[in-house]
C-alpha cells in the first residue's frame, strides 16, 4: 500500500500539512480540508484552488476544499467529527523544521521536547481523532530528530505511538517515504558538522548510495 493508494479510494481527507501531498489530494478527494499556521500559505493554496477550478473539464466533479489558518492545536474540529475516511499529516519536526519566526510556530510555543510532545503533537493528534470514521486511516510522517547540544536523539516516535495507542487506536503498520537526503542530517545518513558523533559521521560514507526514507505511521480507527 502506498499513500497515493490510500487517497485515491478516500473521498474525505483532513490533509494536516498544506503541501504536495495537499495539492494531489484536492484533485483526488471530494472534499478535503488543510490546516497550515501560516497566512502566505493560505494565500498561496486558494491561487492553486482557483487555478484547478478554472480549468475543471466537464469530466471532473467539482471539489470542496476547506482552508484553515491556525495552530493546528487550536482548531476545533467539532464539525467534521466522524467525517473523514483518511488523516494524513505530517508534523513539524519540534525544532528542526521552522516555516517562519512568528509565535504562533509550535517550536516557538513549547521550548522543550516534552512540552513539544504533549501540548502540541498530542494534543492536535487526540484533536483530530475524532474526526475519522470507523475504520478510517490516521498516517504521520514524522520521526526522531538529532539533538546536536546533547549528542542525542530527541524522541518522537514512540511517545506518540503509545499516546495514539492509549487512545484506542489499532496499529496498522508503517511505511517507508524515499526523500532527498537534506544537508547535514545525521538521520538521512548525511552527517557533516563537527557536533555530530564519530559514528554518524563515518555512516554518511557507508550510506551516500543507499536511498533515504522517512516513517509513515498509520494507525486504524475501529
């Protein structure tokens, strides 16, 4: 199964990141809603509904697309509950990903990789749940991120699994995303900054013609 595949036979999708995966899904789905905390990208993302809407053919059903401009913890989702049949989202990664310096930046409003977890991962996650139908798929691509300062890895993963555990929610499994391997990550096998550890950095020779893929993990509602 790829993510392709489980938006094609979805008709309802939340799309938690406004993107690539955001663009297919508006072709694709009946009705999709986004969420971004950022208003350019709004602005952006309503162009490119109006550019596909002017050049629907008679062939294509129209589309509803939502747009939400919020910290994706702050959303109130009351009226789609049981609405969707796929989630899919990809978080930022605490602070490694940062989109702007504005306050409303999840890196921004909780410091710490704890608080990080608990009052934004979590809780937007333990937001959205209710949203799915029964038997509806939640994907999130996200994963462990290094910590330079302390020579670690910050975890992720594992607290959010077991909160989505927690929650009722039955694992389904994870698959793999191929991405480009980006400068300098010690996860993509890309090490080269003198704070990484000696290992990660001797990895990048073992590695630099090995593909490099991120996490997806899904989780079913029943």
């Amino acid at each position: 199964m790829t993510i392709l595949e489980v938006l094609t036979y979805s008709t309802l999708v939340l799309v938690g990141v406004i993107g690539w995966l955001g663009f297919i899904a508006e072709r694709l789905q009946n009705h999709t809603l986004e969420l971004t905390r950022i208003p350019s990208i709004i602005q952006i993302t309503k162009k490119q509904i109006e550019f596909y809407e002017k050049h629907r053919t008679i062939f294509e059903e129209e589309k509803q697309v939502d747009l939400i401009c919020s910290p994706a913890e702050d959303v109130d989702f009351t009226k789609y509950k049981e609405h969707f049949d796929t989630v899919f989202t990809s978080p930022p990664y605490f602070n490694v990903e940062k989109y702007s310096d504005e306050d409303t930046q999840s890196y921004i409003r909780y410091k710490d990789i704890d608080s990080w977890n608990k009052n934004f991962l979590h809780k937007t996650l333990g937001n959205i749940i209710p949203t799915l139908k029964k038997d509806g798929l939640l994907a999130i691509n996200i994963a462990d991120v290094y910590d330079a300062k302390n020579k670690t890895y910050f975890d992720i993963c594992n607290p959010m699994n077991d909160f989505l555990k927690s929650q009722g929610l039955h694992y389904y499994g994870c698959m793999g995303m191929e991405m480009t391997k980006r400068f300098n990550s010690g996860g993509a096998g890309n090490a080269k900054s003198e704070y990484f550890q000696e290992y990660l950095k001797d990895k990048t020779k073992h590695t630099k013609n090995i593909a490099f893929g991120e996490p997806i993990w899904i989780w079913e509602k029943k």
